[in-house]
C-alpha cells in the first residue's frame, strides 16, 4: 500500500503525458469539459445524495453506526460519473481551440503546463471524492491511512476545497468558451 499522494502524483504525470500527445489546443478543450463537470457535481451534489440516500436504504438496508459501504456507494457513483465525463471528454472528436500550435519550446511547455493542470483537476476530484466520504477504500486494504504529512497538505488544496462554491468554476468556463467562440 502506497500513500495516496503517489496515485495523485501518478495520474497527473500519465496526464501531462497525453497531453505532450494532444497538444494544447484540444487539451483546453478537455479543461473545459473537466471543469463543467466539476461545476456539475458541485452544483448537483445535494440532490445527487439526496438520491443516492433513498437508493442506498433500498440496497443496504437501515442506516447502521458503520456505514462503509454506503459511503463506499457513493465515492464510487461521484467519481464515476465524473470519468465518464472526463473519458467523454477526451475520446473521439474532441472540443479543440481553434489557432495554430506555437512552436517548442513554448508550445511544449504551454501544453506541459495545461496538462498538469488538467492532471491536478482530474487527480485532484478523485482524491476530493475520497476524502469527502472518509475513504470507504481503506476498508478494502487500498489505501494507506492515517494520510502522511505531505497528503494531509495536498487535500487542503484539492480542487473543490480552493473553489468551494460552484459559482467559482463557472469563471473559467465562461472564459475558455468565450476564447473557444472568439477563436
């Protein structure tokens, strides 16, 4: 077992990597789409476990003291909900920004730089999601807990920890679409 900060590290280097691959143009592209999820999950969360409430009664029965696999229920539901959004977003034709790619090394270090940023989204809601709902994994043996120093830290910084409210992660959006339309 391994800290959990290893996989956050590790998801956003494999992604920073696909976007040496995609170049920056569609990798904004995929920033929009991973940030409108996020709104939306922020946004929805309520009604989203409000939901998820009545169907856990149904599949797990009278709520108990040791919930883990409820919780482990609705981790799951949140973070798949968003891969699939963000698989969405990368697959097939994709969302790209319209211009020429500038030659390296800006262009190299731009995309590098876009692509962590889209690593630390990625990586850093699916740790978010962890740790909103008291890692329910650790139960199954695949997480390291108590977090170490470092992973304590990093989940003061997650993404929906720095913008709390949804509101915040329409700024960007509306910026990239407007920059998306002005071309």
């Amino acid at each position: 077992m391994n800290p959990v900060e290893v996989l956050f590290y590790s998801i956003g280097a494999m992604i920073g990597i696909i976007a040496l691959a995609r170049g920056y143009r569609m990798e904004l592209g995929s920033t929009l789409i991973i940030l409108v999820a996020i709104f939306v999950l922020t946004f929805f969360e309520d009604e989203m476990l409000g939901v998820f409430n009545r169907a856990s009664d149904l599949f797990f029965g009278p709520r108990s003291g040791d919930d883990w696999m409820r919780q482990l229920f609705y981790m799951l539901v949140f973070q798949v909900v968003f891969v699939v959004i963000v698989f969405m977003g990368y697959a097939g034709r994709t969302l790209e920004f319209p211009g020429t790619q500038a030659p390296p090394p800006q262009g190299t270090l731009l995309t590098l730089a876009i692509g962590f940023l889209n690593g630390y989204l990625i990586a850093g809601t699916l740790w978010y999601y962890l740790d909103r709902f008291n890692y329910p994994v650790q139960q199954l043996g695949l997480i390291c807990l108590p977090l170490t120093t470092t992973g304590q830290e990093l989940v003061q910084v997650l993404p929906q920890r720095v913008f709390e409210s949804p509101t915040y992660w329409m700024l960007p959006v509306a910026a990239l679409l407007i920059l998306r339309v002005r071309g």
